[in-house]
C-alpha cells in the first residue's frame, strides 16, 4: 500500500478531528494553562499526522539538543494522546545539530535536498504506512532517424572498457519532460538538433550502479532531425556518426537495447512508424490544473471519437 | 548533462591520478612527517572524487562540532591540492551535530534515507557537474479486462471530492517490478487475482501533489483476471464492479486517463490486443550481471531474425 493507500485510510479520521488549523503541542499538565513560546508549533495534516518546521519554531531560539529532545518527547507524547498516526520534522541544515535528538526518540530521515532534512516518526498502529520518497532516477535516449537516407545517429561513449554503439543520452534534470531530455542530450552531445515524435521503448532496472541505490527508468524516444552537421563532445564521445540502420541492427558492436531499437525502427522505416510509435498528449491534470504528458498506442479516428478524446 | 557526463568528462584525469587506493588527508605541513589518526580518511572514486565515511573516522572519536570543521577545512584544502573534483560525506544519523559544520564549509544534502544522509561539496571548476539523486515517483495501476465478458474491474476511490471511476493502483514499492506493482494492488484493493499481460500507457507528470516536490511516473498494464470475485478494501475504496468496457468508455464519471486507457482496451478487444500492448521481456545487463525489463512494441518475427533477439 503507497500514498494513496496512507491517504484513503485516514482522510476520515482526520476530518473527524480537529480541522485544519494550527495545533500546538508541548509539556503541559491536564489542566494546561495559556500555551506559551516552550511549545513547539506542528501543523495538521489531512491525513492525521503532524508537521514541524523547525525553521518557524520561537521556542527552539538558543535551545541545545538535550532541551530540544524533552519539548519533543513531551510533543511527541501529546500527539500520541490525540491520536496522531505520524509526525514530520523539517530540519534546515544549519539546525541539524537537533536531529540526533530526534533520532533517539525514534525519527529517521524520510529525505533531504540542498539545504534542508525531513524525517518522520509512525505513531499509528502496526508498520508505518507513509509514502516513501522518489524511487527512480530517468534517463532518455534520442534515436535520431532520417527516414529519407535511411540512416540513424549512433555515438560511442569515450569512456566505456568496450566501444558499444548506442542513442546519446543521459539522466533527465528534475521537472523535465522526456521528449526535452531527449532533445538536449543529443545537441549537446553531438550538434545534431532534432524534434520528438514518440516514444519507442521504456526499461526498468533496479539497483541500477550510479543510482545511489535506487531504479533507474530508461526510456528511447524517435526523433526526427532539424540538421545534420556533427560536431560532437570530444570529452564524452569518441565517435558519432549517422550510420545506416540496418548495419546498426546488424552488428555486433552494441548494447542488447540498442539492437532491439534498431530492429523496431527498421519495422517502422518499411511498414510505418504508427506500428511502433507510443504517441505523446499533453492533458490537464483534474484537480490540480497541471499538465502531463501521457503516452500510448495512437487510437484510430473512430475509437477517439467513441472515448471523446479528439 | 547527467551522471554519464559526469562520468565521462572525469574517467580520464581520475585514472591519471593516485589511481584506487584509500587517500588519507588533514591538517599538515608542508613537510609532512608519518600520517596520524587526527586525519580524515578518504576514499577516491573512479569520477575524481572522494567519500568519507564518518562512521570509519578514529578520528572523530569524542570530537565536537568545531574541532570536526577544522578537520574538514584542512581536508577540503588538500582535496583541492590534490586536484579532486568534489567530495562526498557519508553522514550517520547519531553524528549529525556534525552536518552544521559542514554546512558551513559549503556542503549540501544530496539525499537522505532512513538512517544516513549523504552530503556533497562541488571542487571542480564551474558548476556542479555531480549527478543528482531519484526524481520520480513510480505509480501503477491494473487494467484487469476480462475478454470473455468485455468487463473491466474498476473502483471508486473512498476519499475523492467526486467518486470517479478508475482502475485500481497505487505507489511501487522499492525494487519492485511495474508488473508486480499492478498486480499485487489488484489484489490488495479488489481480492481479485491477475496476471501480468502488457505495459498500455505511461504518464510524466512534475510537482505531482504528494510526491514531495518530486515527479510522478504512472503507468497502466493490462492485466488476465485469474479469480473474478470482488472482496474490496473497504478503507480505501467506495465502489468497486466489474464494468462493460463500452460503459466505462462513454461514462463521463472518470478520469480522462481511464477513459482513453478503456478506449485503448476497446480498440484492442476488437482489433487484436497487439495493436496496443508494449510487451515485456527480461534481459541480462551488459556490465552487472542483473536483470532488467524491457517493454516496446512486439516485433514480427521476420524482424526479431534480423536483430537477434529470438
């Protein structure tokens, strides 16, 4: 069970309980006096758990660690009273002498980024049901292929123990699409600008090495060039070239994907690239009014027409 | 560029250098006499870098924060001497009092899990060429369509503003294949045992809400129900029926992904599911040794002959 599992199951007792506003928290007595600045301030989430930023905490000024772990012990506790199921800890980095008091209270990092750390402790009953953190890294190829010569442009990478024959490509920056990936990576690499046209092919690996431990998500998108003039990396290629497609399927001196990509564009070369094109829509999303990008199969006219997709 | 331009531009200098040997480094003078165990001790890897791991470091033992930001600075002052591109902390969370100081060196989190962070420091000349961390989310969810019947299993989220229909899914968990993912939350939502049969669409979508900032990867797999009785989750879901295809095709209660992925089932259940099936196959890697899935449009056998690959 993902989010969306964690989300279902305690939307309702969330809402059950004491709303959206703010909620603070601290060591106090049953019969709690006024709240003061000794408390530290957590924001309820929908799904009942509890968020601190310790950046937006009056009562952390000057505190050290060991008098940082009693207000969240005493914290903790509360939450645990009114039936908080998790609670979340925002750390800036310059505060992170405080995460080894969390640390001995039981929170453990769920991520961090650049200057900032979150960790989590489960409160509720059984295993922890929060959603884990990103899981994939994505890397796009650009199979450039120019119908009207027959010809596809192949790259060796530099620095490999054995010279393969493959797309250019690399890991996609964060927010990117993978059709603009694709379309970077392959100027960059090798002067040649071109244009998405569809997705061919997607791989998943686990562990991947270079991944820190994590997947890695491959996808090889069909582009179409815009020019033609090579004028590669001399610090990551040792070749390019546009090599014709069939000897790129035929040869030995390339990666099992590579082939297999070789193969389907040959298929579409003669038999028409709808055979093994996944085509890309740009859609809204429903609740958000963001945009993504869905890719499959192009469905003829009178199935859109049937779905109301047209 | 990513972490294979990463790779490459500093494969060549690294094997130029010291080669693979452990580097210690610290304060010392010129004339530097025996190396001592007040030294960081550092680990060089093949990309010019080099990782310390805090929790091998005789050297921190009893140190305070302060006295560990001498340390580091030195080190940092002989990395750079020796000409190494970046260096990578590998941080305990019981030794984070010790993350402030690097901080303040110009150390930044590259990620954090569970009960480590990791922390980088660009060396190198201009900006950071260092490969980033996991950036997508992988959701599944199953097409569970039952060609005999022309019914698909859908359900109806508990939670939702508007009870949508859609297919069941949620978030893969760590290592997990998208097959297994589509399959095993079949299972857990609906009681209803499936299949793995093809891969039909896949969705990119940034700053997905509830991935933390992070990108989301959403795929749908057509899936061959083995058992067709319903015994739904009744926390996550509302609903949840076996629908004709065609209804679940021109109901305007779902989303739009459901509805074109129903039009896409439609088409297939007509026409041949391989008109929009990708197909799986697992291959070995060409370095590791590990396995990865491949999912692309089948390919003819003449073809498959041509390329190698039967």
């Amino acid at each position: 069970m993902g989010w969306l599992g964690y989300a279902c199951c305690f939307w309702r007792s969330a809402l059950l309980r004491a709303g959206r506003a703010g909620l603070r928290v601290g060591p106090r007595t049953a019969s709690s006096g006024p709240r003061d600045a000794s408390e530290l301030k957590g924001e309820l989430d929908r799904f009942g758990g509890v968020s601190v930023h310790l950046a937006r905490q009056p009562a952390l000024h000057g505190l050290d660690a060991t008098a940082f772990r009693r207000l969240l012990q005493a914290a903790i506790q509360q939450w645990q009273f009114e039936g908080r199921v998790a609670a979340w800890l925002h750390v800036p980095i310059l505060q992170s002498h405080l995460i080894a008091s969390a640390a001995s209270l039981g929170f453990r990092f769920h991520h961090a980024e650049s200057d900032s750390s979150t960790l989590t402790l489960w409160l509720g009953e059984g295993a922890s049901r929060l959603p884990g953190y990103a899981t994939h890294q994505v890397g796009v190829a650009g199979a450039v292929f120019d119908d009207s010569t027959r010809k596809v442009l192949v790259v060796q990478d530099r620095n490999k123990l054995k010279n393969m024959w493959k797309f250019p490509g690399a890991l996609s920056e964060p927010g990117e699409d993978i059709g603009d990936t694709a379309v970077r990576e392959v100027f960059e690499e090798t002067g040649v600008k071109s244009e998405f046209r569809s997705l061919l092919s997607i791989r998943q690996q686990h562990q991947s090495p270079g991944a820190f431990g994590k997947s890695d998500m491959y996808l090889i998108c069909r582009l179409q060039p815009c020019s033609f003039t090579i004028n590669f990396c001399q610090q990551e290629c040792l070749k390019c070239e546009w090599m014709d497609l069939e000897k790129l399927a035929r040869t030995e001196n390339t990666t099992p994907i590579t082939r297999r990509v070789a193969g389907l564009l040959l298929y579409g070369h003669r038999e028409g690239f709808d055979k093994i094109d996944l085509s890309m829509e740009e859609l809204p999303a429903v609740y958000t009014g963001l945009f993504y990008k869905l890719y499959h199969r192009e469905l003829p006219e009178s199935y859109r027409a049937t779905t109301g997709t047209d």
